[in-house]
C-alpha cells in the first residue's frame, strides 16, 4: 500500500513545480511585452489619480512624434500619463502624481486640447484675378498672409485653358475663413478693375499715328534720335508664366515698338489726357506756361495736331529750322505712346508738376527672334514687313495681346544723345488672342510669310510660305508715295546711325493713310 503513494506523491511534487515554472515564464513573457509604465508599478509617484476624457483629434497634438511631446510633459510636471481607448471619438488620460502636479499636466493638457485645429482647404479663383491676388513681387499674396495668419499658396501654371486657378490656404478654421474673405475681395478688385477697364477701351479712340508730308520728310533727315523718358513704367509680370497683356502703341519696326502695359494706369492715362487737353486748350494757360528756351530732356506739353489732343513729351533735340532762318525746330518724344512729332517751339509748353504724377507708360520694345529676310543680310526692315507687323499688332486700336519678355539688349550708344543708362531694352514674344483657335505668335507668322528669318527658335517649326496678301493698285500707289519719301531722306541716309529713325516715318504716314483709306478713326 505504501508502495504507489510515494511515486504518486513524487508526481503530484514535479507536476506542481513544472505549472509553478511554467507560470513564472508565461509571467515574464508577458510583462516583456507590456508597457514600461503598466509594469513597474512602484514607479509611480504615489499621490491622486486624474482621468479626463480628450479627443481622438487632439491626441497626436498632446502625444506628438514617436511620444516626444508626452514624455516632456511627465518630465516637467514629473506626473505619469496614460491614454486608453473610451470610444470611437475620445480616449480616456489619466495622470498619476502628487497633487500639484496631477494639476500641472491637467493645465497643459487642456491647453493643448483648447488649440484649434489646422484646417487646409482649397478654393478655385479666376485666372485673371491671380496677379491682383499675387501682386508685384508677391507684396499682395504677402499681406494676405499677415492678415489672416494663415498659409496661402497660388498653383503655379501656364495660360492653359484660361479660366481658373487653385489656392491652397492652411491653418485653422478661423485663419482659412478670413484668407478667404480676403482672396475674394481681390477677386472683386480684379473684376471691377476689368469692367472699368472695358469701358475705358470702347471708348478709347484709335491715335492717328501721322507724319506730315514733305516738311516731315526733310526734318526726318537731320535727326539723331532715341531717348527714354527719366521714369518710365516696365514690363513686369504677376503671373507665374511671366505673360503680360499689353497695347502696341506705336511701331517704328519688329525691332523698335512700343507698348503699354494693360492695367489700372490705362484709364488713368487717359484721364490724364482728357485733364491736359481740357487745360491747355484755355489760351490763359498756354500763356502761364509759355517755353522761352527749351532744353534737351525736357518734359513739355504737345498737342497730338490727329487728334487735337495733349499729351506729355520730350524734348530729344533742338534742330535748325531750314525753312526759316533763326529758328528751331524741336524733335519730341511722346512718352506715353512712343511715337514723335517737329513742332515748333511755340508749339510747346511748360508742363503742369502734377501732370507728372503717372509714370511714363510707353515702353520700348523688339520682336525677339527674328531679323529682317533679306538678302544682303541688312538690319533694314522693308516696307511690307513693317506694314505687316502693323496689321498683326494692331497697332494704336488699342486690341489686347498677350506678351511675354523672353530676352533684352542694351541700347546703342548712338541713339541718342539723351540715352539714359541701365535701361536695357526687352526682347518680346507677342501673341494675338483668338476665340476660335490657337493664340497667333506674331513672330511665327512674319517668319511663315516670308517676312521675316528665324533667328534660331522658329527655324524647324515654321515652313516659310509666300505671304497670302497681295497689294492691290491702291496699295502699289502708296508704296510709290512712300518710296518718294524715302527717296526724298536718301541723301542723308547713309549717314544716319538708327536705320529705323526713317522706318519709323514711313510706318507712321503708311499707318495713317491705312486708317483714312479702311475709315477708320475719323478724327483729322
């Protein structure tokens, strides 16, 4: 009988150790795997206990990367802080620790969870309004940024189809609601500023771009000529694609013309205008600012005799009169527009200081990549090449182009004898706007109609094509007029520095008498 009770005994003894080892080791295995502060439970500071309930939004707010922001906060308030699931929207916090500190980790947690969320929304504004929302060198997009506290961003991209534009705006629901407010008051200020603008260009009468018959064309020989107005507006872009729109003005070649940025100071310039000519039509006035001696680079006003209006001017020489011994003749440049005129001095006068206000919005310009098609490689453009160039600008008849500055040159040092330094003339891309089709570059379509060569850019993409215009008898005859004032010029020609100075003069009598011919205009 006591035989089998000790083997039973030994038994029952190793059965107990194994489950007591086995126990141990299930034991340890799983307090391996538990958190640090669930394990060593005499770590935590003896004290009170506080659990609070907190978002499941703001937890990574108060937890932070990989717990950095959490650890600081038991570091500080020396607490212990332990999140566990409550339900789909919140976590339940509790914080261990002596009483004062309990308090400590609670304030900074209820702040933390008190800060407002970041918030990115997206709104899509007009393509159009994007420069007034960006503004020069960014100073609007900038102040947006100020006011609101918020991170505004414009998606950047080309022309493409033209309509709209993503802005990105992030921080919280506050700072996005006043961005908004704010994006939308320029966009209001975009479309204000068009319609006005509208306006201000259907009524906006083309400028008759004349020069008189032979008087002109004897004075035309005698000139050196050129110089920049003292301040003149620039061409600079506010969009990402550096496209600008601009009015051709006045053309002397594709390699000289001027232009006029599309903007706010076009209905400006024109109240200007109408306050000059309104002015200086009083014989009172003209009195009060009569010229006795006028000086090279002087700032005058002249009347426009095509249109009996004023404009401002330059003076950029001071010519003998050939016709009347004693007298001068003085070359002035009209700084708004580009183009010139002889006058006499009587003819001028003293400009009002408050007429100086605006800048100067003539800006020179050239065709950039292309050169005159010629066979002796002249810099020479013909006739029919100006004439053409005029045709595709539409130039003075205030139509809309797109531009583009794609490269500058300096100013020949012989243009001038008022040339003013660090003003290097920009090189453009122009193109016509259509509805129904791709956009005309201007420079693509001389080169494809043989009147013009391709400097480098177009060479493999435009197949050079006889022009489609042919001149008619009406056209011969003018071309016969003006090879008469050509011809009237030639003898001091080969003297002149500027070829373009008598290119100049014949695009403007080509451009009037077009305008007379087609009706166009009507104001003599």
């Amino acid at each position: 009988m006591k035989a089998p009770v000790l083997p039973m005994l030994l038994g029952i003894s190793l059965c107990g150790l194994s489950g007591a080892l086995l126990y141990v080791y299930l034991r340890k295995r799983d307090d391996s795997k538990r958190p640090v502060r669930e394990t060593k439970p005499s770590a935590l500071p003896e004290g009170v206990g506080v659990t609070v309930v907190v978002r499941n939004d703001v937890v990574p707010l108060i937890v932070g990367r990989e717990g950095a922001s959490l650890r600081a906060i038991e570091e500080k308030t020396k607490t212990q802080i332990i999140f566990r699931h409550k339900d789909d929207a919140n976590q339940l916090c509790t914080i261990s620790g002596d009483v004062e500190a309990v308090k400590d980790a609670q304030k900074i947690i209820k702040q933390l969870s008190s800060r407002p969320l970041t918030v990115t929304e997206e709104v899509l504004v007009p393509q159009s309004a994007c420069g007034k929302i960006i503004g020069r060198c960014g100073e609007a997009l900038q102040e947006i940024c100020r006011k609101s506290q918020a991170k505004v961003s414009v998606e950047s991209g080309d022309r493409g189809d033209g309509t709209k534009r993503h802005v990105m705006i992030s921080g919280s629901q506050a700072q996005v609601n006043t961005a908004k407010v704010l994006i939308e008051e320029k966009v209001k200020e975009d479309a204000e500023a068009r319609r006005v603008l509208e306006e201000m260009q259907a009524k906006r009468e083309p400028r008759l771009n004349h020069r008189g018959g032979s008087s002109n064309s004897s004075n035309s020989s005698q000139s050196p000529r050129e110089a920049l107005p003292p301040k003149a507006e620039k061409l600079r872009s506010t969009n990402s694609d550096g496209q600008m729109e601009v009015y051709v003005s006045a053309i002397a070649s594709p390699s000289k013309f001027w232009v006029q940025m599309i903007g706010p100071q076009c209905a400006e310039l024109d109240h200007l205008v109408n306050t000059m000519t309104e002015y200086y039509d009083q014989p009172e006035n003209r009195e009060l600012h009569r010229i006795r001696e006028p000086y090279l680079g002087q700032i005058v006003a002249g009347m426009f005799k095509w249109d009996n209006k004023w404009y401002r001017a330059e003076v950029v020489a001071i010519l003998p009169n050939e016709f009347q011994d004693g007298k001068v003749i003085l070359d002035i440049y009209f700084v708004d527009y580009g183009d010139s005129a002889y006058v006499e001095t009587s003819d001028v006068f003293q400009l009002r200081t408050d007429f100086l206000t605006l800048r100067f919005q003539a800006i020179e310009c050239f065709l950039a990549n292309v050169k005159p098609n010629t066979i002796d490689n002249s810099l020479e453009w013909s006739a029919r090449s100006i004439e053409r160039f005029e045709e595709l600008t539409h130039v003075a008849q205030w139509r809309k182009l797109l531009s583009r500055v794609v490269s500058y040159r300096e100013k020949n040092p012989t243009e001038g004898v008022l040339r003013r330094e660090g003003s290097p003339v920009p090189g453009v891309d122009l193109f016509d706007i259509t509805e129904s089709a791709e956009d005309i570059n201007i420079a693509a379509e001389l080169v494809a109609e043989g009147l013009a060569t391709s400097i480098d850019r177009f060479a493999d993409a435009v197949e050079v094509k006889k022009s489609p215009v042919q001149p008619s008898a009406s056209q011969s005859s003018r071309n016969n007029d003006l090879n008469g004032f050509s011809t009237a010029s030639s003898s001091t020609k080969t003297e002149k520095t500027d070829g373009d100075d008598t290119l100049r003069f014949l695009s403007a009598e080509r451009l009037h008498r077009n305008r007379f011919s087609n009706g166009v205009g009507g104001k003599t």
